[in-house]
C-alpha cells in the first residue's frame, strides 16, 4: 500500500468520517430507496415476461414503460446515489482530511434524486425517450447534469487538496468516475436529444453511451472501492501493485471502443462491430490485472470482504462473458435475447451492486460512529444477494440460450419461444423477488442503524479495525 | 502517478479520442448519405413519412414498443431474419436516414419490425388495430389505445369487427384512438423493401459462382 493509505489507517474513525454524515446518510438512504424501487419494478417487469396480460389494461405500466422506470431507477436511482457516496467517502479518506463543501452535495442529492423522480413519473406518463440508459424525459435531463456537478464538488476538492502528491488506485478510478460522467452525459443528451444525429448515427452513439456508463463510470465506481477495501480488509498490500496503472488505463482507454458491442450484424458500418470485438478481448488484460491486485478479495474474511469478493468474481466472469458473446459467431444465437439481460444484470446485481453493497456496510457505521445492530441481517443479505444473482442470471442465460435456438429456427413461432422460455422466466422471477427481500432487510438494518444515537465512546469500536471486520459490525 | 494536471488530461484525452473515432468516424463514413433517386421509377428513396406515421414514431417512442420489437433486418446468411419473412435483403443505414428517431431495438420478444408494412401476406390496418386490441402469444392488448362507445346513429367506419367474446356490449362499439390511429400509420409506413446500390444481399452461392450483380 502506498503512503496515502497509511496515513488514512491513523484517521480511522475520526472527524474525516463524521464530518458528512448528514451528506453521505442522505445519499445512502436515497439510494436505497431506489435500490427498492427498482427491485419491485423488475418483478412486476418479470411477471409480464411471461404473463403479457398482467397489468395490460394499465398504459403507465406497458412492458416497454416498465422496464425504462426499472432501468432508470437502478442506473440512476441506486447506482449513482450509491456510487457517489461512496467515492466521496473515499476520496475523503485518502485524500487525509474532511470533506469540504458539503452543502454543494446535500443540495445537488437533494435536484438530483427530485429530477430521477421526475424522471421515473414522466416515463409513465409517456414522456420517455425510448433511448437505453437515457430514458429520462427530456425536462429532467440537463437538472440531472447541473445537480450531479453539485455532488461531485467535494470529491474534486478533497482530490485537489490531497494531503499526499502520491496517489492511489481507487483515487484514480473515483476521479476518474466522477470527471468522465458529466461529459458522458451532455455529450449524449445533446447528440440524442437536443440537436439530434441523424439516422443511424443515433443508435452508434446510444452504443458508445451505454458502455461508456459501464466502463467510465459504473465500473471505475466499484473498482475504486474494491481497491480500497480488499487491502485494508485483509492487511495485506496490493500485489502487483505496479501493475494497476496499466489495468487502469487500460479500461479507461479501451473500454469506450466497445460501442458496437450490441450492434452486431446491425446497418452500422463493419469496421465499428470489428473494433468492439477487439475492444472486448483486449480489455482482458484489464480483468486480469484487477484479479492479480485484488485476489485477496478471495481470501476468508468477514461479510464485508464476502460482498466484494463476490462482486469482484461477477466482474470478472462478466468480462469474459462479455469476450466471448460478442464475437459474431457467438452473437448470432445471443444477440437479441434474454442473455443480454443476463450480462446486464451480471454487471449492475452482481458486479456493481455486490461491492458498493459492501463498501456501504463498511464505511456507515464509521461515518455515524456505531456498529451494525445485527451480524445476522448482513449474513442474510450475503446469501440473498449470491443466491439472487446467480439464480437470475443463470435462469436468463438458459432462457436466452432456449430463446436463440428457436428465433434461428424460423419454423418456431413467437408464442412457442415465449412458451418454451416461460419455466425459466418463473425461476427469474424468484430469483428477482429473492433480492428484493434481501435488499429490503438491508434497508431496515439501515434505518435501525441510523435512527439510533451515536454511542458515547464510538470511537472504541473501532478500535481494532481487522477483528471488527470479522465480526462485521 | 504524481501530476494531478496530466491525469486529468489524460482522461480527457482518452475521453475524445474514442468519442472522434467512434461518432466522428462513423459520421466521415455515413453522414454523406443522400437519399437515392431512381429515374426509372422518378423517385428518392427512402420515402418521406407521411405525417400522421411521424406521429405514431412518437406513439411508438411513449410506450415502449422497442423493449421487445427490433427493427433491423440482418443479413440472409447470418440468422433466420430473411427465412422469418422479415426482409430478403439486409437493412442498411439509408433505410434510416429519414427517421427522426431511429429505433434499432435490443430485444427479439416480438418479430421485427423493419418491414412491417410489406408483409406477405401483407397487413392492412384492420388486422393491425385487432392485433393491437387482443393482443397474441406474447404480446399484451392495448385496449387503452380504442375506445369503447355508445353507438349513436350509424356504426363508425372505423370501428373494429370483433366477434364472439371480445365482442362489444350490444349497442357499443371499438373505435381505435387517434394514438391507435397514428401507430398503425407508423407500422404500415415501415416498407424498406427497394434495393439500393449497397443493399444487394451477399448470397454466398453467387460469390462461389464467381457472379457479380
């Protein structure tokens, strides 16, 4: 570990954790209550799957409309409240002192989560955009932008005013994360929808958004806090540690030539799907050095540790993933079915959520100054979520893998695939409602935790960092 | 990593390298499209939408129809789009230079839409609106796309001919919306049947053969 890091073990638990409480508690609940949100729309989205009559006489509630307000709601909703939090929180740790401007994050959580409400009730109404990973209406939009620079304020300045020139990897993927987006997000907002491209031109740079979303903002999200939490877990210093700046540019460089990725085969220039296969392969050498730095995520440990090495093996699976179902031969079956889903939910359930999950658990009780009421509820949450997962992705891979087979059969009409894949779509649904479960007892604990008065001594319950872990409270 | 001012630039430059290649690149190569004029036939091709079809595009766009339905037509060789019907040639980028909002779609739950309005047997509006009413295998009704009124005087034109149980109470009738109406004039629109240039599909036999069209 680098000397940043050092420096951050003596701040533990000091006024660099309590000082945002208010700010990161209230990110965190929002986040939260999306992370519900979501998880209720996606099981009502499954249910119509396989039953298209459910909730047809309701225009709010269409597949189509259903599944945007899901999306949003995740993306938007939990992932960037969370995500945000949590790289806020790092970048005040390693960066040595509190973090500054705070009022400029309340207030930009505040027109953030108000504009993804508005978002999610204009998506009902019709006012969608019919865009993957952009569906917000159009009026929420450029709110989204001006609140999400708002929030990001303190990270920019706990990164400027870092204690130590010297940095490290999850400052560079945190950073990363949180300049990249908002360039990410007007360039599609005005490419898309503001003075729009033409023809296929759009459905390219919807493409280059929706990995760019995974690989410069989602991703290094996770990674920041994967980075920092599988050292100071086990006590271990990163190996290969020389190595992370090569895997670090490399997702940040390579990562957005994978544009093309799901428009194989599509009337997008050849050259474009070419590039995206490449891209995919290349970006190997990114998950392979991740695995090589954070192997002691594998090793045994607390719940905490539990979380992100789960997520860290979704995050590597899902490359490979990724790699393979690309190629064209691959692609030609996968392409169009419920296997995209699966490598969807892979990366946000699996990858993404499983580790910012256990950063949450993590830095809450430092930032309020108490342990987690119950050891129990954090194991329970760990199975639902691993049990979860990997029921719904694998029941959406073999649904996708049914679905490929007789959509290249041309003799097998819809009604048969959609009867052939139904069992799988009800395994899903469990494995959906399974999470659901799981994240709403996560919301309890955490109101239970919030809602008690810091303890007069907190300070000692942090006092031997390693065996709190174990004990995960 | 030590210069905090070259790290940011770094990643900007990342940032627009890819942006230049991927959307500038794709532009240099597409954004000279023309429309395509066929003196034989004394017309450019594609076809401008009539208006009510762009306002089904809006239609289309609200409720979601792209969570299931694509609308591109790939190669003959390459999966069973042509063997489906959906298209004997692939769908290229012209066939989209019109569209204000091009829907490519990411989900087959549903058959693809590219040519909808050149199906053989072909659709008329008529099975289009009773397709969208009831609804089939997988796909939900739209019933709140008709309205179901009291009939006064004649029965509409435009009412739907149901019969047996999704027949009307007697004396009410189903007459589509004018949203139900737009929509339909959307998918009848979509027709991206004419062979341009580059469109010719690539039969592997012809290539063995030698034959050059």
């Amino acid at each position: 570990m680098t000397t940043a890091s050092h420096a951050a073990v003596t701040a533990e638990a000091s006024n660099i954790d309590s000082s945002a409480r208010c700010t990161l508690s209230f990110l965190i609940a929002s986040a939260l209550a999306w992370l519900l949100v979501s998880g209720l729309l996606a099981v009502l989205h499954l249910v119509q799957a396989y039953d298209a009559s459910f909730l047809a006489h309701c225009p709010i509630f269409t597949y189509g409309r259903l599944g945007a307000m899901q999306e949003t709601a995740s993306i938007y909703g939990w992932a960037a409240n969370a995500g945000l939090a949590v790289a806020l929180w790092l970048l005040a740790r390693l960066s040595g002192s509190p973090l500054r401007s705070l009022n400029w994050a309340c207030g930009g959580a505040l027109f953030w989560n108000l504009g993804v409400t508005l978002g999610l009730v204009g998506i009902a109404l019709g006012e969608g955009t019919s865009t993957s990973f952009l569906h917000l209406p159009y009026f929420v939009q450029p709110l989204l932008l001006v609140a999400y620079a708002a929030i990001a304020v303190p990270g920019v300045l706990a990164w400027t005013g870092r204690k130590q020139s010297m940095t490290f990897a999850s400052q560079w993927y945190a950073v990363a994360a949180l300049f990249l987006f908002p360039w990410l997000l007007s360039a599609a907002q005005v490419m898309l929808h503001f003075a729009p491209v033409r023809g296929v031109l759009q459905a390219i740079v919807e493409g280059w958004y929706v990995q760019s979303v995974w690989y410069l903002w989602l991703f290094p999200l996770a990674l920041a806090a994967a980075y920092y939490l599988v050292p100071k877990i086990t006590g271990r210093a990163i190996p290969s540690y020389d190595f992370s700046a090569l895997g670090f540019w490399t997702l940040i460089v390579i990562g957005d030539w994978t544009a093309g990725r799901h428009l194989v085969g599509g009337p997008v220039p050849a050259w474009l799907v070419s590039l995206a296969i490449v891209s995919c392969a290349l970006l190997l050498v990114h998950f392979i050095i991740v695995a090589l730095n954070l192997r002691g995520a594998f090793s045994s440990g607390g719940p905490v540790l539990k979380f992100v090495a789960f997520g860290l093996f979704s995050y590597l699976v899902g490359g490979l993933w990724d790699a393979v179902t690309c190629m064209r031969s691959v692609a030609v079956i996968t392409q169009f079915t419920w296997i995209d889903q699966a490598q969807t939910q892979l990366a946000l359930t699996g990858a993404f959520s499983a580790i910012v999950i256990g950063a949450i658990y993590f830095l809450f009780p430092r930032v309020t100054g108490q342990a987690w009421p119950s050891a129990t509820l954090i194991t329970a949450h760990l199975f639902t979520t691993v049990i979860g997962t990997l029921g719904l992705v694998l029941s959406l891979v073999v649904a996708g893998w049914i679905q490929g087979h007789d959509l290249a059969n041309p003799a097998v009409s819809f009604a048969d695939i959609a009867a052939h894949t139904s069992s799988w779509l009800h395994f899903a649904l469990a494995a959906q409602a399974l999470l659901l479960v799981g994240n709403a007892l996560f919301a309890l604990h955490f109101i239970r935790l919030a809602c008690t008065k810091p303890a007069a001594s907190g300070v000692s319950v942090f006092a031997q960092p390693p065996a709190m872990e174990a004990s995960a409270s | 990593m030590r210069n905090g001012l070259l790290f940011f630039l770094g990643l900007f430059a990342a940032l627009l390298i890819t942006w230049a290649g991927i959307v500038l690149g794709s532009n240099a190569q597409l954004g000279h499209l023309a429309p395509y004029f066929d003196e034989n036939e004394g017309k450019a091709y594609p076809e401008n939408t009539p208006g009510i079809a762009a306002r089904g595009l809006l239609v289309y766009d609200d409720l979601g129809c792209a969570a299931c339905h694509t609308q591109q037509v790939r190669r003959p060789s390459y999966g069973s789009d042509k063997a489906r019907g959906w298209g004997d040639r692939q769908s290229v980028a012209r066939d989209y230079m019109r569209q204000s909002h091009v829907q490519l779609g990411e989900s087959r739950i549903g058959p693809d839409l590219s040519n909808v309005g050149a199906r053989k047997p072909a659709y008329d509006a008529e099975d289009l609106y009773k397709l969208l009413y009831t609804g089939q295998g997988g796909m939900p009704s739209y019933r709140f796309l008709f309205e179901d009124r009291k009939v006064i005087g004649e029965v509409s034109a435009k009412a739907l001919n149901l019969v047996g149980s999704l027949a009307p109470a007697p004396g009410h009738e189903i007459v589509p919306t004018h949203r139900a109406e737009a929509l339909v004039a959307y998918l009848l629109s979509l027709n991206n049947v004419y062979e341009y240039p580059e469109a010719r599909p690539v039969e592997p036999a012809a290539a063995e053969k030698g034959e050059h069209k």
